[in-house]
C-alpha cells in the first residue's frame, strides 16, 4: 500500500468536511484500514491451507472450506473500505469542478469568481455531502448484513461437519485460530456500527444547520419586509401633511383678499 497516497487523500477529503467528518475519517483509516492491513491480513493468512479435515480423501477439503467460507473474510472488508472511501472523492470532485469554473470565469472575465468559497457546502456541494453520508452509510450497513447471512452470525465456529461429495461421510474440519479470528471480527463489526452511527449524526447535523439557516433567513426577511413596510407607511403619512399645508395657506389667503375686497367698497 502506498502511505503517502492515502496520506494525501485523508488530507484532501478532511479539508472539506465537518468536524464529526474528520472523526469519521480518522476511524475509518485508523481502527479499521490501519488494523486491517497490519493485523487482520496477516491472522486470516491462507485459510485454505490451515482448514484441516479428518479425511484424505481428494477435494473434500476445498468444497468443505467452499460451503463453510463462500467469501473470504478479508476480501470482504477490502471490498467494503474501498466503496465507503469512494462517496467521499465525490466531494473533493465537486470542490475540484468547483474550482476549475472559478479558474474558466477569472480567465474570461477579468478575474470574476463564481465561487467565493468553493469548498463552502452550499447549493450543489451540500447535496453532494449529504449524498456521500447516505452511501456510505448504506455500504456499511449492507456489508454487516451480507456478513450476518453469510456467516448466521459473528461467531466463527471451531468445528465444523461436512457430508459433501466427494466427502465419503460426515467428516469434521477445523479452523485455524478461530479465537483470535473472532476478535477481530467483532472489532471489525463494531467499528463499522461506530461509522454508521457518525454518519447519521453528521447527517442530522447538516441538515440542523441547514434548517436553522433557512429559519432565520426567514425571520431576517421578515423583518425587513416590516421595516421597509414602516418605512412607506411613515412617508406616505409625511406626503399627507406636505398636502395639507399649501391648502390651509391658500385659504387664509383667499379670506385675506376677500377682506381687503370688503374695507375698499366701504
């Protein structure tokens, strides 16, 4: 595995995201890739040479290993980090495309941005994050599924019975360590439980503040909805007086004149 690849995708994906998204992430490539390529690789190993059966009987060990082990452990989990790791590049691709409008809009129109912050989740972006929260979640929770029904269980049986051809009658295989197998296999299960769990938090987070956001846009323009409706109602009120006094002066002038119009006939 190259270290300084992944080292340089945990610092592209922790950019842009949330403070429980950084957590997320440290889980993810500490208690679970970290663990599984230095610890759980090496216990599992060849399964198929340490699976032992009572029998020497040709092929009765590999369609007994086959039904007990349809999927390997191992390549389960690798399947399953590398799709919840892929959700997480469709946001440093949105923030990438982000950009390169940013970079297209400064060349065309004297240096323009159409993006402020283009690693701001808004619009777009926000979909974009949220979409990678609910993929990631489904991966993990299909995985333990699959896990469950594949296995009936966590549990790793040390003995195990098989009467299939061409097994010439029940015969009883072993596993190797199956102790320590078990071990990991439930941290490997519980360290998915706690990624699932972070996801929905970080989803009820997001869409929290988006909602809290949306509120008080709501109330600011409330607000001056009712300052700019104040705002006519005093100036239509000033108009009204504006009215009113040229119509008193005219009155008083026309009694003036009617007065002085009087004293002259007498």
């Amino acid at each position: 595995m190259n270290w300084l690849s992944l080292e340089a995708l945990l610092i592209g994906v922790n950019k842009y995201s949330t403070v429980i998204g950084r957590v997320w992430l440290s889980v993810v490539f500490i208690f679970r890739m970290l663990v599984f390529v230095v610890a759980v690789q090496p216990v599992w190993g060849d399964d198929l040479k340490d699976f032992v059966c009572n029998t020497a009987q040709p092929g009765c060990t590999q369609v007994c290993y086959d039904q007990t082990f349809p999927i390997s452990h191992v390549r389960l989990w690798a399947l399953q980090l590398i799709l919840i790791t892929c959700p997480s590049l469709l946001v440093v691709g949105h923030v990438k495309l982000r950009e390169m409008k940013n970079q297209n809009k400064a060349n065309t129109e004297q240096g323009k941005k159409k993006y402020a912050n283009p690693g701001r989740k808004r619009g777009g972006l926000w979909w974009t994050y949220l979409f990678s929260l609910i993929f990631k979640t489904f991966i993990d929770a299909g995985f333990l599924y699959i896990l469950h029904y594949i296995y009936t269980g966590f549990d790793l049986p040390t003995l195990i019975k098989c009467n299939l051809y061409p097994c010439p009658n029940v015969v009883d295989c072993y596993l190797s360590r199956p102790t320590e197998k078990k071990i990991f296999t439930i941290f490997m299960v519980t360290s998915s439980v706690l990624c699932i769990l972070m996801c929905l938090i970080e989803m009820c987070y997001l869409v929290f503040k988006r909602c809290k956001k949306m509120f008080f846009e709501h109330i600011e323009k409330k607000r001056m909805r009712y300052a700019e409706q104040h705002e006519l109602g005093a100036l239509s009120q000033s108009r009204c007086k504006c009215r009113v006094d040229p119509t008193a002066s005219t009155h008083s002038l026309s009694k003036l004149k009617k007065d002085v119009a009087a004293n002259e006939v007498s």
